[in-house]
C-alpha cells in the first residue's frame, strides 16, 4: 500500500463478526461471544499501528484513503501524518475540508466559530463569543464525544481534528472507541448498555449563548444507531455539573461506572500528542485534552483546526441496522 503500509488489520472472518454483530441485542449468545473477541483482536491489532502518511490534503493517495476507510471502520478513528503542511491557517483549513471529501464528509456542521472553508480554529482566546469555553482555553478538557449537546437532528456523527500548530508543552489526547467502552460495560453488567440506550439516559440543560440566543435541553441516549448504517454511536460527557442523569439504579450506576473506568484507563487507549500536520479521523471517538503551556513565540501556540459532519466515515463494513 505504498506509504501508509500495507497492514493486516484483521481476518476477513473478523470483519464479518464485526459487520453483522446486532449490538442492540443485549441477550447472552454466540454472536456476543464471536464479536467480543474479534473486537479485541483488531483493537490491539490497531493500537501497534504508526500513522498513515499523507502525501498531501488535497490530493491523498489511494492507497492511504483505502487504509485509512479501512481503520475507521474497524476501529472508529485513524492517526495520519502529513508530509507537507501547510503553512497558513485558511490554506491548512482549505485542504482539510477537501481531505474530508476523500472520506464522503461533504458537508461540515455549521458553527458560529467556522472560519475559513467551515473549519473551526482551536485555540486560546479572549473573544467574546468564545470566553467560558473550554476547547478556546489551555484548561484540560475531561473525555466526551463532539456535540454531545446537539438536538438529535443535527448529532456529530464524525470528524477531522487537524493539528496545524502544537503547543509549548502538554495539550496530548486520548482516544477511545466507543464500541470499546460499549463492550467493557456488557462485561460489568448488560444492564449498564440497557440503561444508557434509554431515549432519555442523559440529559444537558437548556444554555443562553452570548448572543442571548437559547440552546434548549438536549434529551437522549448514550449509546444509538447510527441512522445510516446501524452502527453503534456514542453521545457522552464526564462532566458532573450542568448535566441530569434518568433517576433510576441502572443509568446512575452506569454513569458511575464509565466515568471511572475512563478515569482509571484502559490498554486499548491511545494516547497521543499530536505534531505539526498529524491529525486524527474518527466517528466522533471519546477523547480528552491535557492542559496546554502556549510559548511565547507565534510557531509555539496551538492551533487545531476541527471539522464535524453528521454522517460517519465512508465504510464498506455497515453494521447491523435494525
């Protein structure tokens, strides 16, 4: 496969496991069984993997497009590294939203912080619409999905986190798959996923936006199909203020439960600092932020250009729709 390698992700058995697992099918059988450890076969197979190389944005080779697709549909996110990054935040912008092209993300959520070509820059900043936002100050940011604060029509379902200019120090992520955290919690109890698949497990209230604008409250699952191809997504926050778990055992112990086992870690995380011209491609993964140190030198402050679309990478593995 030319630069970006050539690897044997998994078996073509493996992959069948995963295309037709029906995950919402929380009954003990063989099906789980199979899946289970053909899931972890691949993750840790997954996890050994460099980055693919990118000869360019705007114009991937075939052969990283095809390993890249590849990766995230087994595993939901893949690791690229550019050869020769632009240097200039609206050229960088305009050859992201063409490299999302490659992957069938079109069109890009709209943000009230799009600059150039729809791509959110992420960094620190005093800007009025920007003050008491996390992702636009150095603070670490605590694991979450993208948009887990969206209506259920306008759901982040993947994204491109591109980094154009990385910090003086810290600023790492990590990363986790979803179906990763929907397998460890069918280990600790099958009640856990049932709950958190309730339409109403999580809940984050209404917020005023400073330009008096209202957000209203968003109501919904953790775990969920995706509309198009059945396969699992996740809308998750660690946060403990300004968000109503349902009052019932099963969704609190199970909130309980997550939020500690991402705390405490796991050895199918990734954990990553990007460099210049490395970014990350993923159906909206769980992920974190350390906090970050900014130099004093322009070259020395971050700047991660964010892209989010509301279909998944394209995939020839579909899942199981229901």
């Amino acid at each position: 496969m030319g630069k970006s390698g050539g690897y044997r992700l998994g078996s073509v058995e493996d992959s069948e496991i995963i295309r037709n697992f029906r995950w919402q099918d929380l009954e003990p059988n063989t099906a789980w069984t199979a899946w289970r450890a053909a899931r972890l076969r691949v993750s840790e197979r997954l996890q050994a993997l460099p980055p693919v190389e990118v000869d360019s944005l705007e114009s991937p080779s075939p052969e990283a497009v095809r390993e890249l697709e590849a990766r995230c549909a087994l595993g939901n996110f893949a690791v690229y590294s550019v050869a020769h990054p632009e240097t200039d935040v609206a050229a960088a912008s305009a050859a992201l939203a063409r490299f999302a092209q490659h992957f069938g993300l079109l069109e890009s959520e709209a943000h009230r912080s799009s600059g150039a070509a729809g791509v959110v820059a992420l960094r620190t900043s005093s800007e009025e619409g920007k003050k008491g936002y996390i992702p636009y100050t150095p603070k670490a940011m605590n694991w979450h999905t993208d948009g887990y604060y969206s209506a259920p029509e306008n759901r982040v379902a993947g994204f491109l986190l591109h980094c154009h200019q990385k910090a003086l120090s810290g600023g790492e992520n990590q990363l986790m798959d979803p179906e990763l955290a929907y397998l460890r919690l069918r280990e600790a109890d099958p009640a856990y996923v049932r709950a958190l698949m309730h339409p109403e497990a999580m809940t984050i209230p209404e917020n005023r936006e400073p330009d008096g604008t209202i957000r209203p409250d968003s109501v919904g699952p953790v775990f969920y199909p995706d509309p198009a191809t059945g396969r699992l997504q996740m809308r998750y926050t660690a946060r403990t203020r300004s968000i109503n778990w349902r009052q019932d055992s099963a969704t609190l112990e199970a909130a309980d439960w997550l939020r500690a086992w991402l705390a405490a870690g796991d050895p199918l995380m990734r954990q990553i600092r990007l460099d210049r011209g490395q970014g990350i491609l993923n159906n909206n993964v769980l992920h974190n932020r350390t906090r970050f140190e900014d130099g004093a030198s322009e070259t020395d402050r971050r700047v991660m250009l964010r892209l989010r679309f509301h279909v998944r990478v394209a995939e020839e593995i579909h899942g199981a729709a229901e």
